[in-house]
C-alpha cells in the first residue's frame, strides 16, 4: 500500500446528443472539462479502528459544512466485505458509502478473495479527502461577498477549492457532473492505493456500476465515461450488463469482478476526439437550473407515444449531430495541412459573427462556416424536440440569450448542453492567436461576452472558467502541481 494516491476526473459538457446517446443507437459528443474532481487517499499509521473492525475509513469533504463520514470495515468474510457507517455529522452519502464498499470487495477479488484484514495489511486507518474545483459549484455568492464582478478574472480571484460554507444537499451545482467525477476518482485511487492498476475498461466498467448503483438507475454513462477516458464520441453500453448488478443490494467481490471484467458485453465506444486549435470552449452557468430526471422522463414517454414524429426527429438530429462531429475533425486536420490558412481564417473569425455571410474563402473559411451552420441546426431541432414533448430543452429565455451572444464577433457556435434547460449555455469561440489569448490579451469576443452576460437581466448568467480537455483521469505524484491542494490537505 502506498501512503499518498492523489487521482483527479474531469467534469464534462455533452455538446451534442442530448437525449439520443440514451439509445445505443446514437452517439453523444462530449468535451471533458479542465475543472476536475480529486481523490487523496491516506493510510495512518494511527489504529483508531473500532475494535471489532479490521479497519477505519474518514471521509471528508472539506469545501462542505458536516462532510465528515466515518465507515468501519468489517468481517472477514473474503466474499462480503462489510462497510458500515459508524458516525456522521452530515447524514449518509450513499456515492461515497457505496464506492467504498463495491470497490474494496473487487479489490479483494482481485487479489484472490483477500479478506480485508489482508487488503489493508494491519494499517487499520484511511483518511480519504475529496475536492472539486470551484467550477463544479455556483460561485455567486463567493464573488458578491468578495465585492466582484462576474467575469472569469474575478472567479480567478477565488482561492482554489473554495469553502461553499453549505452542506452539500443545498449546493447549487453547476452541471459538469460531480457525482461522476467523484465516483470515478474515488474508485481510481482506491484500486491504486492498494496496488492494483487494472486496464482503463475495466475502470470504467466499475465507475458506471458504482455511479449507477448510488444513482438507482443506469444512465447512459457519458459523463462517467468522458471522467475516465477524456473527450470523445461516445456511444452507451447495453444496460443488460448490469442488470444482474443493480438488483441486488449485497454483492460479493467475485460477481463484481465477473461484471466489470471487460468482455464483448461491454458495448460501450468511445472515440477521441479533442476541440480544433484556437476553437475555444467558453461555459456559463445559468442560476435558475433544471432537474435532468424529471426532463428526460418527460422526453422519453413523449418519444415512446409519438414514435413516427420523435423518430424523424432523432434521425434528423443524429445527422447533424454527426456533421458537427465531422467538421471539427476537419478543421483539426486543416490546422495540420495547412497551418497558415487555418491561422489566417481563426483570425478573421475572431473578428466576425459567426452565422455572419461569408461567401469566399478558402477551405478552412468553408468548414468554419458550415460548422456555425450545423450547430445552429442543432440547436433548431433540440428545440423542436423541447416544443413537441412539452419540456424546455431551450427554453425562449436561453434563445434569447444564445441569439445574443451569436451576434457578437468571434462567436462560432452554441447551445445549451446535455439535457437543456435552464441550467447553462456552451460557447465555442474563434481565436486569433492562442499564445496572446493565454495571456489574457486581446480576447475581445471573451470581453463582449462578460458584457453582454452581466447586463443579461432576463436570466442570472455567470461565466465559468472550465476550458475544454482532451484528456480523463490523472495520477498525480506531486500534490504541488495542483493549485491549493495542499493547503486543502493542511488544514484538515
Ligand atoms: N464533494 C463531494 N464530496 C462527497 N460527496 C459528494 C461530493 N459531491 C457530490 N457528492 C455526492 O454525489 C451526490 C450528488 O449526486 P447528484 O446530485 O446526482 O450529482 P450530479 O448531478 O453532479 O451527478 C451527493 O449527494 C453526494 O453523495
Ligand atoms: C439527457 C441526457 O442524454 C444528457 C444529460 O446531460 P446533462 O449534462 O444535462 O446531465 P446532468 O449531469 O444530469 O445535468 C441524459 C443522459 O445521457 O444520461
């Protein structure tokens, strides 16, 4: 066992295939975000286990009030390793109880049906700390108490990992998929922290079991997927996989094993793909939210009644979904063929509104085009889809507000992500020069789009800093180059 593992997950933004990746049929496209989860598990040396148990486990969460939850892991009974909750301020946390629990029986599977007196080796004592970064929750309240406007500089002013000085029942999330993040680091770290590094798949596999489980119900996975594997074209597994899984509340390390264990059942796919330079991701969370559940019940029983209309519609929006995934492939490999062309055409984007005319132009100018084209298509038919089933996918308020942000120059594209809503809104935007952009120079559209969403008085609309990332989970070795994670860690 080793004394330190740190493993981060990134959240997500589904910008195409809203509602149809729930059928194996459809894919999704989904931009792993730089706003990530981190999991730091601790082996003490101190043997504060109750002394029936053969170990004790704290988790805590220390941007939340009461997130302190005590587990004892008890039996030796290789098949069912026990953990119980033994004290909490906070009340249960059913992901946390159950990540614990599943992925320390496949950890004794996987060594041979271990008892957990073996899996820990007499340590007795795991002190697990779990942060999200700032991103994944609302920060208007951090950035009125601070005096600031909403801008992205402002957010930067925030110390990382911020107290949200609230349980976490009551947080305002801001949609780049916590739970998910969460589970599948905590699973990471686990397995890594008692020596096991099993393929990608087989991770994945138990993050979606574990996400799914604590959830009571199979999703389609993408934000579970992307947490592991990064940005991709993704298409779901068959829930059949884990239906002999899902039904039953005590599972022995051996089934889990058995199910996760990657196989043709695992039908999942998943395909890179990463945004095309000097395209950039820009993310605002909108402060009147929606509750996905309730939208995709309402959306499904539509489909299911109206299945000549819905199928149209979902065969409709597969093709320009597909398109969107097409052209920013091809504008990535312009970028390559044919570097000063691309750069030139960024250029000129940047300072021109994306569904503005452009008749001329050479092959980069025409792919870019027809890329702002086929997300305003996008856009068009998730809204129809909203109007048909009576649910708001994007509601007048973010049409109004989308359209407005379009106009500005240097704006390609947008919507709203994942289920619609209320919830947030996607940008992508064209820069001129990435190096200057880093830097904070000349990154005017950014600039005219803060305007424009803090005088927004229809709907409360605040930027997020996340950047798209191509890449999944992360092992980190050096604590210090994450921002603010050891002074996290310190204070503890
Ligand atoms: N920072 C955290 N620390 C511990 N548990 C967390 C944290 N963030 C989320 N969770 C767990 O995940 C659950 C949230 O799940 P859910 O509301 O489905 O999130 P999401 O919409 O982000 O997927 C919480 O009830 C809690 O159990
Ligand atoms: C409707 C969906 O296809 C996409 C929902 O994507 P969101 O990103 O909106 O999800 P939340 O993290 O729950 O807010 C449902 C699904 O695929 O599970």
């Amino acid at each position: 066992m080793s004394d330190v593992t740190i493993v981060s997950a990134p959240g997500k933004v589904l910008l195409t295939g809203g509602y149809l990746v729930l059928d194996p049929a459809y894919s999704g496209l989904v931009v792993a975000t730089s706003s990530r989860f981190y999991s730091i598990v601790r082996t003490r040396s101190t043997t504060s286990a109750p002394s029936a148990a053969t170990a004790h486990i704290v988790v805590r969460s220390p941007q939340f009030q009461d997130a302190v939850w005590e587990y004892a892991v008890g039996c030796n009974d290789p098949a069912h390793i026990d953990v119980q909750p033994v004290h909490s301020d906070g009340g249960r946390n059913k992901f946390v109880e159950i990540a614990l629990q599943r992925t320390l029986s496949l950890i004794g599977a996987m060594n041979g049906e271990m008892k957990p007196s073996q899996i820990f080796n007499g340590s007795r004592s795991l002190d697990i700390v779990i942060v999200g970064d700032n991103d994944f929750y609302s920060q208007r309240r951090a950035l009125e108490a601070l005096s600031l406007p909403a801008t992205m500089l402002s957010l930067d002013k925030i110390e990382p990992f911020a107290s949200q000085n609230t349980p976490i029942s009551e947080v305002h999330k801001t949609g780049l998929g916590s739970s998910a993040a969460l589970i599948t680091s905590l699973v990471t770290a686990l397995l890594r922290h008692f020596q096991l590094s099993p393929e990608l798949d087989l991770i994945h596999n138990m993050a979606q079991y574990v996400h799914c489980f604590a959830q009571g119900k199979v999703g389609s996975g993408f934000d579970v997927c992307s947490a592991v594997k990064g940005s991709q074209v993704y298409k779901r597994f068959d829930e059949k996989v884990l239906r002999g899984l899902m039904d039953k509340t005590k599972v022995t390390g051996q089934e889990i094993l058995e199910t996760v264990t990657p196989s043709s059942l695992w039908t999942t796919r998943s395909i890179p793909i990463a945004l095309p330079p000097n395209i950039r991701l820009v993310l605002a969370d909108v402060d009147a939210g929606s509750d996905t559940p309730s939208l995709v019940g309402k959306v499904l029983k539509w489909r299911k009644e109206n299945p000549e209309y819905a199928n149209k519609l979902w065969s409709d929006l597969n093709s320009v979904n597909q398109l969107v995934e097409q052209q920013l492939r091809s504008l990535s490999r312009l970028a390559e063929v044919r570097p000063e062309e691309y750069q030139s055409t960024m250029r000129t984007a940047s300072r021109r509104a994306g569904t503005a005319a452009n008749t001329v132009g050479d092959e980069t100018s025409r792919t870019l085009r027809k890329l702002s084209e086929t997300l305003q298509a996008v856009r068009k038919l998730m809204k129809q889809m909203g109007e048909a089933s009576g649910v708001p996918i994007e509601p007048d308020e973010q049409t109004r507000l989308l359209d407005a942000c379009l106009k500005i120059p240097g704006v390609i594209g947008g919507g709203v992500p994942g289920a619609g809503g209320y919830d947030a809104i996607y940008l992508l935007i064209a820069e001129g020069d990435s190096s200057s952009q880093e830097q904070g120079e000349g990154c005017d559209t950014i600039s005219q789009v803060e305007i424009l969403w803090q005088n927004w008085k229809e709907l409360s609309v605040c930027p997020l800093t996340s950047r798209a990332d191509a890449g999944g989970l992360e092992f980190i070795d050096n604590m210090d180059s994450v921002k603010g994670l050891r002074k996290v860690l310190d204070s503890i």
